[in-house]
C-alpha cells in the first residue's frame, strides 16, 4: 500500500483538532455506556491519535508489522484487552477505528474536490489502512477473548474437582460429571498439591474408573525415585520425591 502524499499528511494535520472532535461525536453518538465515560475515551483518543499520525508519515502506510507501527499495534492490542475485560463486544472496540473513516474522508475530499483522480487515491489509501487497523484491533481483542474463556474454564475445572479433608491423613475427591483427559488431570494436580502439604499422608479409593485408577497411579508415582519422577508432568511430583516418602502398599493405593 502505498504511502499518503505529503499534501493529504499537512492537510490532516493541520485539522486535527476538528477531526478528533468529529471523531469523539462519531464515538459517543447515542451512546450512555456507564462501562466507560468521555473523560477515559478522550485521553485514549489522542494518544492513538498521536502515534496514527507519526507512523501515516512511513512510506508503506500497509505495512503493520513495521517497525514504525509497533507502538501503534501494542496501543492497539492493550484498548483491546481493557475492552474484554470491561465487556464489551469486538465491534464496539474497533469502532475506535471505523469511527475515524468519516472525518478523515471528510478532509481528504475537501483537499482534493478538484482533483477528482488523486481524491481517488487518497480515500483508498486511507481506507485500506484504516481496514487493516481495524482488522489488526479485531483479531488482538479475540485472542484476549479467547485467553480469557480458558482462564475462566481452568478455574471451573479446579473449582468442580476440589479436594477435601475428611479426617487426618484422609482425603476425599467428590467427583459428579464426566471425567475427560483435562478434568482428569486437574484431579491429580490438585490431589497431588493437597498430597505435600507438611504432614500430609492420604489414603486414596484406587476406584473403578480408568480416570481414578490414573488418579491413583500418580500418586504412587510421587514416592518413586526422582530419576523417574522427573519424567512426570507435574513438579509437585518432584517436590513429594526429595521429601523422600516411601511408596506405599498396594492396600493404600
């Protein structure tokens, strides 16, 4: 993509405190969102504002992985990240970008009114960079999207396969559901955490699931030599081994 021409940069700079006040009314039309206020967007407004105007002046305004467009991209994927966490949807957050569209054309036209073929290219230029912008904001807030619903299912599946003390030196796993890979491997984690708290030596129901027969495999493994411990893909395991526990009988796991 070829860069904007020198007398698009000096016109847009020159009117950028309308367009930015354009820019704010496109932003905030009709909106009575208590999830952020004008107080926030405008400080956040002008600051990407800033770095838009510095990187336009490259010679491949298409260009996001440049070097000129990083602080422009980081800008860019932390507003994406605050936005998922306040709640709001991805077209809400890239309408920071497309909101920009009008008074940036706006301006270009009135530049080039009698000039009807360079008017062309400008507006495609500036059209184009600002699609990739928005694109490139769209894509940061569903990879934070998408780290924060994994996040969130890591912490139900500890929270649904909790582990409780019934007596000294007894420890309980109530289970309800199915028991696939992932929620098997949180069960051993978790038991084999509660497992090196100081003093703790758990007798364990091997059961009939294959699940809980793996359940309790790993916690024999924890007694077993480092060298083979170590192989294992919990940590914990190493920690139970150099407190040097003996493995237990066959009775116990």
């Amino acid at each position: 993509m070829p860069a904007l021409d020198q007398q698009t940069l000096d016109a847009i700079r020159s009117h950028q405190d309308a367009i930015i006040e354009a820019w704010l009314t496109n932003l905030t039309a009709g909106a009575q969102d208590s999830r952020s206020s004008m107080r926030e967007l405008a400080p956040q407004v002008r600051e990407f504002w800033k770095l838009l105007i510095d990187a336009m002046g490259t010679t491949d305004v298409g260009n996001l992985q440049g070097r000129e467009w990083a602080d422009t991209r980081n800008f860019l994927e932390d507003f994406s990240r605050d936005r998922v966490q306040k709640g709001f949807s991805s077209s809400e957050t890239a309408n920071l970008i497309f909101s920009l569209k009008r008074p940036l054309f706006e301006r270009v036209h009135a530049t080039y009114g009698n000039a009807p073929e360079q008017l062309g290219r400008e507006l495609l230029t500036v059209s184009d960079l600002l699609d990739t912008l928005g694109l490139h904001t769209v894509k940061a807030y569903q990879q934070t999207r998408e780290e924060v619903i994994q996040r969130q299912q890591e912490e139900m599946l500890e929270l649904s396969t909790p582990v409780v003390k019934l007596w000294e030196g007894v420890l309980a796993l109530p289970m309800i559901g199915t028991l696939d890979s992932q929620r098997t491997q949180v069960v051993m984690e978790s038991l084999l955490q509660r497992i090196v708290e100081p003093g703790r030596r758990p007798s364990l129901d091997g059961g009939r699931a294959a699940a809980r027969a793996e359940t309790a495999s790993g916690v024999s493994i924890v007694t077993l030599p480092a060298s083979i411990a170590s192989n294992r893909r919990s940590s914990v395991i190493s920690l139970v081994v150099e407190a040097g526990w003996r493995r237990p009988s066959a009775s116990s796991a």
